[in-house]
C-alpha cells in the first residue's frame, strides 16, 4: 500500500522554474531518505538529489548543484524539488525514490515529465 505520486512536471522555456512535488503513502515518512532520480530517453536513470530523513542534510548532482532544492517537510509526508534555471538538458522524467534509513526498502514513483524546451 506504500505509494509515491509526483506532481508538477510541465513543459517551460529554457530558463525557467518548477517546482516538483513527491507526496507519500503508506509509509512513515520521517523513516526514509528521499531521492529524486531522471531518466532521460535513451540515457541511465540518475541521482539528482537526495535529503536526509529530518531534512539536515542534502546533496545534488554536480550538473544541478546552485540551480535545484531539495526540501522535505514529514508533517506533509512531501518531498520537493525546486528547479530554477532550467535548460534543456534537464528535460527527462524525474522520479521520487524512499529508502528506509535502516531497513534499507525501496520504493518509486511513476514520475512526471519535465520538458525544458523554447
């Protein structure tokens, strides 16, 4: 019954902002480390970013390091990425990852597209 459903991925200009939302499910929140990943058409799925469980600490992708924000509020069961300056090299499916800190269980989400185009 776990679930992870993303939400807020859309098509914008080179340059511009979105905010993805990961919202959780059938798990305790505060237990899992939260990722988001992208998979690019004909390209590996990769790490983006990551946040600890309580939010201490956070790490990107050298390629989004300074333009994307990973934040997390448990109270919500939420994870977000803030993406500004977006270029097309962002364009992918961007999925939301939850590992149990401790157990070590996976879960994904489906995704939700990004499309970063002029």
């Amino acid at each position: 019954q776990v679930q992870l459903v993303e939400s807020g991925g859309d098509l914008v200009q080179p340059g511009g902002s979105l905010r993805l939302s990961c919202a959780a499910s059938g798990l305790t929140f505060s237990s899992y480390v939260m990722s988001w990943y992208r998979q690019a058409p004909v390209k590996e799925r990769e790490l983006v970013a990551t946040i600890t469980t309580y939010g201490g600490n956070t790490n990107y992708v050298d390629a989004v390091q300074g333009r994307f924000a990973i934040s997390r509020d448990n109270a919500k069961n939420t994870v977000y990425l803030q993406m500004n300056s977006l270029k097309p090299e962002d364009t992918a499916v961007y999925y939301c990852n939850a590992r149990h800190q401790i157990l070590g269980a996976t879960y994904w989400g489906q995704g939700t597209q990004v499309t970063v185009s002029s």
